[in-house]
C-alpha cells in the first residue's frame, strides 16, 4: 500500500508530500524524503516493548501506579519537553501540570526562548512559508546552517523553490548567509557576512543606525565592514519581498532576546521601504506547536508554573534548566525529550537523582536514567496528531501503521485519572 501526502514531523519544516510504502503493517520505502527523514521513518519501531520500573520490565498499571504516586508525592514536580510530541498530547502534559501545580517548560527554552522574549517584546513582522516561496526574492540565513539541519528547507520553501512570483526558483532570489563561520548554506549564498563571535548585537544596531541615514566613523562594525552594511541594506530596501530567518548562532549567543528584539526592530523598520519578514529556524517537528498550545492553555509560551493554582511565566526562575540547576524540581516527567545528553552538567546531574518518568518511543540516556520508562507510539508513524510547522501553521500527522504502544496523550490521560484517586 502506497500512501501520499504524509507529514514527516522530525523537524521544523514538517514536508508534507512524503511518500511511504507500507507491507503487513511494516513501512518498506518511502520516496522524498530527506536522509534524516527516511532514517527516521524506517528505524520508528526499535524502542523497548515494555514499560520498565527501575530497570525491570512490568506491566502497564504498575507502571502507571509507580508513576502516580512519584507525580502525586512530589512538592514540586517538572513536566519538560514536549516538542517531539503532538499537540493533543500537549495538552494533556498542560492539565497533568495544573492538577499537580507543577512547572512545565518546552524545549524552547533552551533553543528559540530568547526569540520568545524578544518578540514579547518587540513584536514579529512574519509570514508563512508558503509566501516565502511564491514571493520571496531576497532571503537571508542569520546564525544558522539549514543545509544541514533543515535539509528541504531550501528545495521547498525558501533558495530553489519555484513560485508565482519565482517561477525559475534560484534564478530569482538573491540569498544572503550571516554566520560566525562558512557553512554548507553559506557556499550556496551570493552573499556571506561573518560577523565576529558574539558581535550580532553591534551588527544590527549599526545596521538600523545606517537605515536611518546615520553616518558611521569606523571602516568595521563587528567584523564585517561598513560599506558590506551598506550594500545588504541597499539590497533589502529594494527589494520586492524579503525575508530574515534565523537560528541559534543568535538566540544562543550574547545578546540572546537583546540580539532577536534588535533584528524584529529592523525587520519592521524595513517595512518603510519594502514588505520585509522574519521567522525562527525552529528545529524539532513540533516545538512551534509546543510554544502555541501552552499560550493558547495559560497565556504563557514556556517557562510556567502552577504551585499556586494559576499559571506564573518567569523564564529563568521556571525554565527546567534552572529549576534542576538549582535543585528545586524533587520529580520529573520528561515527554519526548532528552535532556541528560543536552543539559548543562548541573542540571543533568541532579535530573539523574530525582525521580524521573520518561515517555518515548526510543530509550535514549534520559530513559537509562530514568525510574520509570513509559514507550509510546510514534506520532506521524503509528499515531495520528498535530503539530505547528515553524511558520506556526497547524498540519496533521497520519497514522501509518499499526503499533502495540499507546499515544503520549492515552498514557497521559491514564496519568492524570490515578493522580486524581
């Protein structure tokens, strides 16, 4: 059985053209696909068959009842990760948090949460994909390299995709690539700026300096020279449609939420001359979506706390990095997310002697930690769902083949009814 039009939820540009071929319940191929994508399809079922409790294999209700009484006995519990799941279950991890008036935090913090803040602070000047690729004549990349972690992103949406307004896709766009160091996306760029490390705070306050007539002194702003200033301006004012996407070479350097309110101010500053956008490079499948339902559930994107009944947003006190950092989190319910292998040491380390519940399809070093190991099904594979592309639009995820694992959302459901007893 061949089926088409099937989303792959592994990153950010969620491709939703994906083609699979599926024999006795088993995907045998699929077609256009990256090769992160196809790995990911045909190794989707390698996980545990069983729910463990301090490394042994039991039996779903005594893992669920372990569970319970871990969540129900802590005094403040931390519910992370969530952005490799869909948003049904998102939800559920969201009324899980407010029943047990605990933190719940996204891998967002810990990637775009400066974005976050920046944009609350700014406001976003945005666009979907879709109007990058029909309209779209002038792209920049800024701190990030999507030839290698969003490996469609530019045959689909943004450098050769073929539009209304582009209908010869390469041919009519004029991309720019700002990075620290040469990448893969910086050799297919007609233009490369390489700042300094740690410079794109100087770098976009002289450019928006430059865009208002300003005169400048100096020969170099933070390792790039003026007159290369000069000339992406000169290039961004004239063009038709423009767009800005960025990763975590800004929002994870100094500066972080200082350097995206900067860039947003720019971008919006542009908007005198010409229709310009920008959007975050957003990397796992559905941490858009992630951002979207705890706003749309609490009023907050990440960063939330229940202890006192309603939701509280303080990045920084409520972040989970902070929280195991600081030894405040006495339990921990890590959804979809690994975050022993990318924790600063601090905080991994105090997340591998509280007690930890893992939900996943795969064990991975949170899950060897972990006291409990829940294995779910495979969202976009074996479970149907949703999940927000990173230009936040909502696309549904199929359900493929069949699987003996429940859905994040069931076992959380079945969580939630023991904690409530």
């Amino acid at each position: 059985m061949k089926i088409e039009n099937v989303v792959c939820p592994f990153c950010g540009c969620l491709c939703d053209d994906i083609v699979v071929e599926v024999e006795d319940n088993r995907i045998t191929a699929v077609t256009k696909t990256c090769s992160v994508s196809r790995s990911f399809f045909l190794h989707a079922h390698t996980g545990p068959a069983h729910p463990t409790v301090d490394g042994q294999e039991v039996e779903w209700p005594e893992a669920l009842d372990v569970t319970a009484r871990i969540l129900a006995d802590s005094a403040s519990p931390l519910i992370y990760g969530l952005s490799s799941t869909a948003s049904e279950a998102q939800r559920k991890a969201i009324a899980l948090a407010d029943l047990l008036g605990a933190s719940i935090d996204s891998t967002s913090s810990v990637c775009h949460g400066p974005t976050t803040i920046g944009i609350q602070n700014q406001g976003e000047p945005t666009c979907t994909l879709g109007e990058v690729k029909h309209r779209a004549d002038l792209v920049v990349f800024w701190g990030c390299n999507p030839a290698e972690a969003h490996v469609r992103h530019f045959a689909r949406y943004s450098v050769s995709a073929r539009g209304k307004l582009t209908p010869q896709g390469r041919k009519d766009r004029t991309v720019v690539v700002v990075d620290v160091r040469p990448t893969r996306s910086s050799r297919t760029a007609d233009v490369f700026l390489q700042p300094r490390p740690g410079c794109d705070y100087e770098v976009l306050t002289a450019m928006r300096a430059l865009l208002k007539g300003e005169t400048s002194d100096v020969a170099e702003v933070g390792g790039v020279s003026v007159a290369q200033l000069v000339d992406l301006l000169e290039r961004m004012k004239s063009c038709r449609f423009g767009v800005i996407f960025f990763g975590m070479g800004v929002t994870q350097t100094g500066g972080k939420y200082l350097n995206i309110a900067e860039l947003l101010a720019l971008v919006a500053e542009l908007n005198a001359y010409t229709r310009f956008t920008t959007m975050p490079m957003r990397g796992h499948g559905n941490v858009a979506g992630a951002d979207c339902t705890l706003t749309w559930q609490t009023g907050y994107p990440f960063a939330i706390n229940f202890a006192r009944g309603y939701p509280q947003y303080n990045p920084g006190e409520f972040t989970a990095v902070d929280l195991l950092a600081r030894q405040e989190a006495d339990a921990a319910l890590i959804i979809a997310s690994d975050p022993v292998a990318h924790f600063p040491r601090r905080a991994a380390q105090w997340l591998s002697q509280i007690p930890t519940i893992v939900l996943d399809p795969e064990v991975n070093l949170t899950a060897r930690e972990a006291r409990v190991v829940l294995p779910t099904a495979v969202y976009g594979v074996s479970a149907a769902g949703t999940a927000y592309r990173m230009d936040n639009v909502p696309l549904p995820l199929k359900k493929i083949v069949d699987s003996p694992q429940p859905t994040d959302e069931q076992v959380l459901d079945w969580i939630i009814e023991r904690v409530k007893t």
